[in-house]
C-alpha cells in the first residue's frame, strides 16, 4: 500500500532540472533519509536521517556505496531502480527490510535523478524513509531549504559552468594559489590567456540567447579539445574564458593561443557562421599577485580587440630589476631522466634515456620556432626510436618470461599505430605540433615508461638473479652492434 502512494507522489513529481531540483521536507514528525551520488555510484552528500539508515553503527556514508553497505538482495532492487532512470523512465519506489538498532525496518526507498541543463544525467538522489509513516508523504512537496542547501554544495563541489562544462571561478582562484605558490617556491612557469568571443553580444541580439548558448558549448567543447592535459579551461564570465597553463612560458603559451585563435577562425558554427576569438596572454612573475597578472592579460586582451580582434597579444614583461643577479630559467620544461627509472637492463635502460634525450630536442626546436624543414626529422627520429625500443623491449622482456609479455606487446602495437596517425594527422595540418610532442613525449614515453613497463621490471631483475639466459644474452649483443647510435 505504502509502495503504491508513493509510485503516485512519484508520477506527480518526474524528472527534476538541477535548477530546481527538489522542493521536499526534511524536518518533521517524518523525517526523510536523504542522499545524493555521482554516477560512479558513491555517495558525495548525506544527511543524518540516511545515514543513520545506512550506517547504523555509526561512520560516514559519503564516499560510500550502497554494495559496501547493504546485502545483495537489496542492492540488486536498487540496481534495477538506477537503470529505469538511466533508461529516461520514472523509477519506481521499492521497499526494502533495514535492521536498526537490532531490530527490522520497513523502508520505502525511492531514486531521483538530478539532471543538468541538456536533460542529461548528472547525479542521482536517494530518498529513504520509515514505511510507518507512508502516511505524511504530503510533507514532502513542502519547500525544503536545507536540501537546497545540500544541492547548492553538490554543484560547488563539482567546481564545473552548468552551460559550458568547463571551470566555475571558484576552482580556478584555488587552483591559482597552489600554482602561484609552485612559482614562488621552485621557479616553474606559469601563464594564463584570457579569451573573448568577438561580437557577441551580436549574435545573442540577432539570434537569441539560446542560439548564443550553443556557441557558448561548441567553444568550450573545441578549446577543451585542443588544451593540453594540464591546461584547465575556465568560463569566467558571459563569453569570456580563462586558460591557466602551468610550467608554460610567455612564449609557449603564445604559441597555443594563436593555434586556439586559428582552430576557432576556420571551425564550422552552422548557425551563426564564422566566429572568432581574442586572446590577450600574460605570463605570471615572482612576487605577483593574482590580480595584478590577471590585470595584464586583461590589458593584453584590449589591446586585441582595439587592433581590429580575431588575433593574440602578449603582456609586455614588468621591469624586475633583480632579474640580472637570478639565475636564468630554461624557456621550456625538460623531461628529466632520474635513475630511479631503470630497471637495470642494459638494453631497456639506454634505450629509455635514448627516448628521453630524443623529445627534449623535438620540444627545443618547437619551442625555438624552428622551421619545419627542421622539425620533421626529429619527429622521424623520434618515431623510429620509439619502435626499435620497443622491439628491443619485447625481445627482453619476452625472454625473461614476464607473465603478461603479449598483452604488453600488443600495447606497444597499438601505441605505434596511434602515433603514426599522430604523425600524418600533423602532416596533413589536422594536428598541431604541440598535440604531436605531447602524444610522443608524454603518453607513448614518460607515461607508458613509468606505467606499464613498470610492471616487468621485477621479472627482469629476478631472471638476472638467476644468472640471466641465453636469450638475454643475445640481447646484450644486440646492444653492443647499436652502441654508437644509443650512445
């Protein structure tokens, strides 16, 4: 009965925006057990009526699943309730048996899902109360404001623009002061580009708002794209953007911007038409402040737009008049070889420092703008080092025995295969060289070298231990006929 007069409550409420969310009554002679957790299925938010349901004795509930908490049985009712919302349905309430205090409780439990500004699924909302009180389910279409409370702090968590996806204010300025303290303490670069749409305010008066709010999400969509892994994208307000760039330079982050600036000049906006971009860079000095740099790119940004926009200025330099007693800092971050990266075999440790040595000249010449008659044999030279490595690395690894040799051999594969797409993608103006070193230097060497081949490291040293094998042997020849191009 009670499950009935809720799955009627239930049709009466549907599918509620984030904006919105819910209107519903926490306090009262019934109170209601109320959660909310992200798609990954943990909990993020919770009050005390739920988790007094949930974790009966005692403990926190956020950061927690319902499989950590409750049988199989009940979990496998909830897991059929999630699907229905993820399916677009309303779900159904179900009622299910908690023990409290050592005894039974009758539970109607139901699922909400919070939903963004595209009707997409951002979340999910738990709403468990006692069954005895089915009764005064009327209390729970009352205005609630602890809840909105609850809500508004789910949305500050996320730290994301409900229209554009990209940065809230909020965690850019936390993520500035721990950058600007990096600066301060060990030196590293650190820019910042701030992007303004031109003409604007046009396309919202000719169009409409909702028509600007779609170019609002295509941008964003494309700069997201485009950025590098550290790059973070923040909508700062209307149709300006923020970029931070940390271990970025003056000079490189010119360089991205004006690529940023040439992607949106020749991307496809169906509706408006061409669209461009203004960009004004500012690269942030020791003893800055968050304000005085953010007023420079700003600076930089007017003067873009004054001369004619659609193109990239930079913030000229402040005077720093200790500059000559400092010791210069390198125009680029160098991948740095530490000897905690070898694993102890002649032939796979040369050939990692060889890679290393290999990507910092292809990243010295693109960041000395060198001419691309230039560029391209280092590409070639990298790219084909990057496959005798793992050539070399596969005939090491697969004499030692190592478990899993095949599937690391056909990671190796597929690594090649993506980087020469890479490489014609570049060729052919697709792909920015920027993008191409990121991709050679980052994913197929650093993060490939300090991830996967980690895992056969210990099956090298103990085959050493045992006095090597005929195989490894051969993979010293190997190194010796190479050592005048390793070396």
């Amino acid at each position: 009965m009670e499950e009935l007069a809720w799955n009627s409550h239930l049709a009466s409420v549907g599918r509620l925006p984030v904006a919105g969310l819910l209107r519903l009554l926490m306090q009262g002679p019934a109170p209601v057990g109320i959660g909310i957790k992200g798609l990954d299925g943990r909990y993020r938010i919770a009050n005390e009526q739920i988790e007094r349901l949930l974790c009966p004795h005692g403990g926190v509930l956020c950061g927690k699943s319902e499989s950590d908490l409750l049988p199989a049985d009940i979990c496998q009712l909830l897991d059929h309730a999630e699907r229905q919302l993820l399916a677009g349905q309303v779900s159904p309430a179900v009622c299910v048996d908690l023990a409290i205090n050592s005894r039974i409780n009758r539970c109607v439990w139901s699922k909400l899902p919070v939903l963004g500004p595209d009707n997409v699924l951002e979340a999910i909302v738990s709403l468990v109360f006692d069954a005895a009180h089915a009764q005064e389910l009327d209390h729970l279409q009352q205005t609630n404001q602890h809840l909105q409370l609850m809500v508004d702090r789910l949305e500050l968590l996320a730290g994301t623009d409900k229209l554009t996806g990209a940065w809230s204010r909020l965690r850019l300025e936390e993520s500035i002061e721990r950058e600007i303290d990096r600066l301060q303490r060990y030196g590293q670069p650190l820019s910042v580009m701030i992007i303004d749409v031109d003409f604007f305010k046009q396309i919202n008066d000719r169009y409409g708002h909702d028509v600007g709010d779609n170019v609002l999400r295509q941008l964003a969509s494309m700069l997201l794209n485009r950025l590098r892994k550290a790059d973070s994208l923040t909508r700062w307000g209307g149709e300006e953007f923020v970029v931070l760039c940390p271990n970025t330079t003056r000079a490189s982050a010119a360089l991205l911007a004006e690529r940023l600036r040439q992607d949106v000049a020749t991307a496809e906006f169906p509706t408006t038409g061409p669209l461009t971009i203004s960009i004004g860079v500012a690269e942030c000095q020791c003893g800055e402040s968050w304000s005085q740099w953010f007023k420079r790119a700003d600076e930089a940004l007017y003067v873009a737009k004054e001369g004619g926009r659609n193109q990239v200025q930079l913030a000229p330099q402040p005077v720093d008049p200790d500059a000559t007693a400092r010791k210069p800092r390198a125009d680029f971050v160098k991948l740095q070889w530490h000897p905690a990266y070898e694993c102890g075999n002649e032939l796979v440790d040369r050939g990692h420092r060889l890679l290393f040595d290999n990507a910092n000249a292809l990243l010295a010449a693109i960041l000395s703008q060198c001419d691309p008659a230039e560029v391209d044999p280092l590409i070639d030279r990298l790219l084909a080092d990057v496959v005798e490595h793992f050539s070399d690395e596969e005939s090491v690894f697969f004499a030692a025995a190592y478990p899993a040799a095949s599937e690391h051999a056909a990671t190796h594969r597929e690594l090649v295969a993506r980087a020469l797409a890479f490489v014609d993608e570049y060729r052919k103006g697709r792909r920015w060289i920027g993008d191409l070193f990121q991709f050679l230097a980052y994913d197929v060497i650093t993060i490939h070298m300090l991830g996967a081949d980690r895992l056969f490291f210990p099956c090298l040293r103990a085959t050493e231990q045992d006095g090597g094998t005929a195989q490894l042997a051969q993979g010293r020849k190997t190194l010796r006929k190479r050592t005048g191009r390793l070396q």
